[in-house]
C-alpha cells in the first residue's frame, strides 16, 4: 500500500510503483485535493489521515499490508499504524514522519516558505496557498509529538531519508533544515534502535530521482508476515 505526500500524486509515484509491481501487488490512491481524488473541505493532518484510513477500510485486503508512506504520507502511515495495531504488517518511511528537534518553519522560514506554497499553489489546484502553508505549520506540531505514535507500533519499520532534504545550496534555509532533518532520524534510532535507517544521498524529491534505490530497499525488507 503506498500513500502519496502533500503536492504528490499516485501518477507521480509511477516509476516506483512499476518497479514495485515487478514483484508485488501495489494498491496507490490520491488524497482529497490531489489527482483524481475529488476536493474537500478541509486539508489538514487529520482530514488526510481520514482519507488514508477510508481508503484501507474499503480496500478489505486479505491480509495486513506494508504500507509505504512518502514525505506527509510517511506521518500518516506512522498515525494509522499507531491507531491500528493490526492494520499494517510493517512501515516503509520515505522521507517523513520525522521527530524533528525543533520547528522547521521560524519566523525567518515563513517568508520563504508561504512563497514555495504559493508556486505549489498555483500549480496543483484544489490547495490553497494558505492550506498548504497551515499544513506546514501544522506539521511542525505532528512531528514534534510523533515518537509518542513509533512507540506504539510494533511492525518492523524502515526509514529511508535524504542527506539534503532542503538541497545542497549552502544558503537560506538549506543548511538549518538539513542539520534538523539528519538531528531527527538520529533522534528516533537512538531512543527506537530497533527502526532501521537508510540514508539516499538525495533532496526531498528522492521519490522521483531514486526510485530504483527506494525499490531495492523496500525489496530487501524482509517480509513481516
């Protein structure tokens, strides 16, 4: 089962869910707002795990999954996990669900931020700028209390993250993000030593460019059933 992240459709995730179906079977939806999904009135965190959970709901698989959560995804496959024990079979965390040390959005970020919001804005449709900018601000707080949910699952997870997850520019935000990005994943497999960590040496959009890597590990996951 593989869940999109926020801006990212299941058409997005093709090359990996073709590399995946070479040896499973691959059940991919869209998110309200995003793809074929049709809109809603609400876009934030629990409104897309709503979505996350109607859709394993209906799907009435034959046995628990491993679901592959990416980027917001990665967070909602964490908080399902955690609220259905027998749900999943394990996690596969791409880029996501990270205990972060700290917020990413400062006050100096926000400026930065609400103008990537507005260019994603404008360029998928049913998300406002300011959905999208909430919802990052939103995530902040999620993250801050995620390990609180990783401590309730008890599936194998996997964590499969980028060395510059704000890209390797050296300049504005970049530095501090990827800093608190790696300080988050050290976080979770110190105090969770049991999750495994891989690192890609990649930016956020890792799904796209490093999808053949991305398969490989997942195929090297060992089968949780």
């Amino acid at each position: 089962m593989l869940c999109p992240g926020l801006n990212c459709t299941q058409a997005d995730l093709y090359e990996l869910v073709g590399l995946l179906r070479r040896e499973h079977d691959v059940v991919t939806f869209d998110l309200r707002g995003h793809g074929l999904a049709s809109s809603g009135e609400r876009y934030g965190f629990d409104a897309f795990l709503g979505d996350l959970g109607a859709v394993m709901a209906v799907l009435d698989l034959p046995s628990a999954p491993l679901l592959v959560g990416y980027s917001l995804g990665a967070d909602l496959a964490v908080h399902y996990a955690a609220e259905c024990p027998d749900g999943v079979a394990g996690l596969v965390l791409v880029d996501g669900a990270n205990p972060l040390p700290e917020p990413f959005l400062t006050d100096v970020d926000i400026v930065e931020f609400r103008a990537m919001a507005e260019a994603e804005a404008a360029g998928q449709g049913a998300l406002s700028a300011q959905d999208i900018l909430d919802l990052g601000v939103e995530m902040d707080v999620v993250r801050s209390e995620i390990l609180g949910r990783y401590r309730k699952i008890d599936v194998p997870v996997h964590v499969i993250m980028s060395t510059a997850i704000a890209g390797n520019s050296g300049e504005g935000r970049a530095p501090r993000h990827n800093r608190l990005w790696r300080a988050g994943v050290e976080r979770l497999v110190r105090e969770l030593p049991h999750i495994r960590a891989h690192w890609l040496d990649a930016d956020h959009r890792l799904v796209f460019t490093h999808a053949t890597d991305i398969a490989e590990i997942i195929r090297r996951t060992p089968d949780p059933c």
